[in-house]
C-alpha cells in the first residue's frame, strides 16, 4: 500500500479537542460556531485506488523487484467539507488524486459513497468531490478570503490521523501574495496532522481555506484560500466517475502522458560489477506523476530515477526485455529529479530517453 494516511508531511503534533456542544467564541465578535454545526458540515475521508510501485517493491530476499510499470492498491484517508446541499465536497487534490472511490463518514456515523468526481486543480492543490446521495446536506458558510487579517483568530477541522474529527484553534500569521497581489496562501498556527489534508479553516463561523501542509517540527500550517476553489464550483464542470479521471492501467494513462523531455544519447559499457550510465535533471512540479521511456533496439538497458534533494533512489524500471524500457515514478512534492540510463553490457549502448508528465 501506498500509505495509510494522504498528507504531504508528518507532524506528531497534539490535537486539542473542543469539548462537544461548546460554542468557540472569537474575541472582539459576536459571531460563534459550535461543535454541533461542525459536524453536520465536515467529513472524514475514505479513499481508495492504485499507485505505482516504481520498481521498489521488495521480493522475498528483500530486494527491489525492478517492475517500473507496476501498479498496487492502496488506501489513504483526508478531510473535506460540504459546500453545497447536494454534497458537492472540498477537499485537496492530493487527497483525491488516484482514487478510485471512497466514503465520507459524518462525525455521527453516516457514510455515504464517493464515486465522481466534479473539477480539480493540481496547481492549487484543490479537487471537488460528489456525495454519491438522494438527500440535501447542510453546507458550510463561505468567508472571503481577500478580507482576513493577520492575527484574526481561526479554527482548523480535520480527520487528523484517521481519528474522524478534530478541532485545533490558532490564529493567521501571514498571508501570501503573488506578483498580481492575489492571495495563494495563508500560514496559521492552528495545529494540523496528517489526515487533515482537505480540511476547513474557519474565522468564526465562516470557511476562509482549505488546509493542505506544513513544515515538521515547526508550528507552521498552511492553508489555501477558499477564494481559489469558488470557481471550481462553475455549473460548467460536469461530474465524471474516479475512475474515469484517474485510469488505472497503462494503456489508458499512455494516452495521457504529455512528453516534456526527449534526449538521444550513447551509455557507457559496464565496467566489472558497475552498471555504465549516463544521466539525467530534470524540473518537475508537485502532483505530477512522470513516465520515462527508454529505447534502445536489440539492447537492454535499465533506468534509475534519484530524488536530489534527499539523494534517495524513487524509481528502478528493468524488466530485463530488448528494446524498451518503461519506468513510472510517483511524484508527491518533488521539484527536481534525476532520471539514469544504465548499461550491464560490455559495450556501449545509444539510446532515446523520453519523460512525459501524465496528465490526470
């Protein structure tokens, strides 16, 4: 499995539960929410679908099997929030992305299925899912995300650790602009954990963002401003089933695969035990899976992909066949990595490396 939680670092913080019925006042406003009213508006979310392997699942002796195009099931759980009485839900892209289907648990023990999907941004880190139900749901209050202040006082809700809800308070410390002056994020100290991923930000009864990350061993959370998922909302999106948006096998994720790199090149022979190899940077973007596809006819090369930044082995593809080799590595929050053609053979091998980024 790929993991058990969706969140994007690991933060073994302490979550503060508001005590069940009481109202959270924010100094200096009337305006108040209860625990009760959370829970009729957020959600745990149950998600499963695939991942790839990499090549770095192990075999019985404990070594990596090579299998670059190996997909396996996996389950992971988030947070989300109803926005509309339909139950259209928020929650982040990394959270849905790869799901095949799931469930959104009520904080009372209600579970309804999630099938579709409605419009997503991988960019922004945003996806909108669709209660699959024949009833109307409470929705949340939308705040405005262009009016918060630092130092306005807010509250964080999530599914922290697949624990179902949690409620953490904290206030904004700082508010990102980009070059136009649009606000694309907001930093904040009400505790977060993993599983809260796609959970709401209120400043006092109203959702002001969506939390997403923050940095380990600091009491630094992020949120993205809800401003940016309200034209996800358009009427214009139609709703299309997970598995649709996220196909699960290689035939149709190859007709989605945008090439964004090619390169011919010539590897090295083998010298004694060690490979010849000739590599490879490239620059990627967060949430963005990659393929890479070597050629070589009548030869058999292999392929290494390295994260740099950690210097960490992420995908080994060497099926052991002529002419072709395929490697598919999982991208969660790399910005850089680096990808070696590697030659076994006693003489030299040229080649065509191709990466194509898979567009989900």
């Amino acid at each position: 499995m790929r993991r058990n939680i969706s969140w994007r670092w690991i933060s073994m913080t302490a979550i503060v539960f508001v005590s069940l019925g009481t109202a959270v006042s924010f100094q200096g406003t009337p305006k108040t929410i209860t625990y009760e009213e959370l829970k009729k508006t957020n959600v745990s979310l149950e998600l499963a679908g695939f991942d790839f392997a990499s090549g770095l699942r192990t075999d019985a002796s404990g070594k990596p099997n090579w299998n670059g195009v190996e997909m396996v099931d996996a389950q992971w759980a988030g947070s989300g929030f109803i926005i509309q009485g339909e139950g259209t839900i928020v929650t982040n892209y990394h959270v849905a992305r790869k799901a095949l289907g799931g469930r959104a648990i009520f904080e009372d023990g209600a579970s309804f299925d999630i099938t579709q999907i409605k419009a997503y941004d991988p960019v922004n880190d945003i996806a909108i899912l669709k209660i699959k139900a024949q009833k109307t749901f409470p929705s949340v209050k939308m705040g405005d995300s262009d009016a918060v202040n630092v130092m306005d006082k807010v509250l964080a809700v999530g599914n922290a650790f697949n624990q179902r809800m949690a409620v953490t308070e904290g206030m904004i410390n700082q508010v990102f602009v980009n070059d136009n002056n649009a606000r694309y994020q907001i930093r904040h100290s009400a505790t977060i954990a993993p599983g809260n991923s796609g959970g709401a930000l209120y400043r006092e009864d109203e959702v002001i963002g969506i939390n997403v990350a923050g940095i380990p061993g600091y009491s630094i959370y992020y949120s993205i401003p809800i401003n940016i998922a309200k034209p996800l909302l358009d009427p214009k999106y139609a709703l299309v089933p997970l598995s649709q948006a996220f196909p699960a096998n290689l035939e149709a994720i190859a007709k989605r695969a945008k090439q964004i790199f090619t390169q011919n090149g010539q590897v090295p022979a083998a010298a004694g035990q060690n490979p010849g190899s000739q590599g490879y940077a490239l620059d990627v973007f967060p949430l963005e899976d990659i393929m890479f596809v070597v050629q070589s006819p009548g030869r058999n090369l292999a392929l290494q992909a390295v994260s740099p930044q950690e210097n960490k082995t992420i995908g080994l593809g060497d099926l052991a066949v002529p002419d072709t080799e395929i490697l598919i590595i999982n991208n969660e929050n790399l910005s850089k990595v680096n990808i070696y053609v590697m030659n076994y053979d006693k003489k030299p091998a040229n080649f065509a490396l191709t990466a194509y980024l898979i567009q989900w």
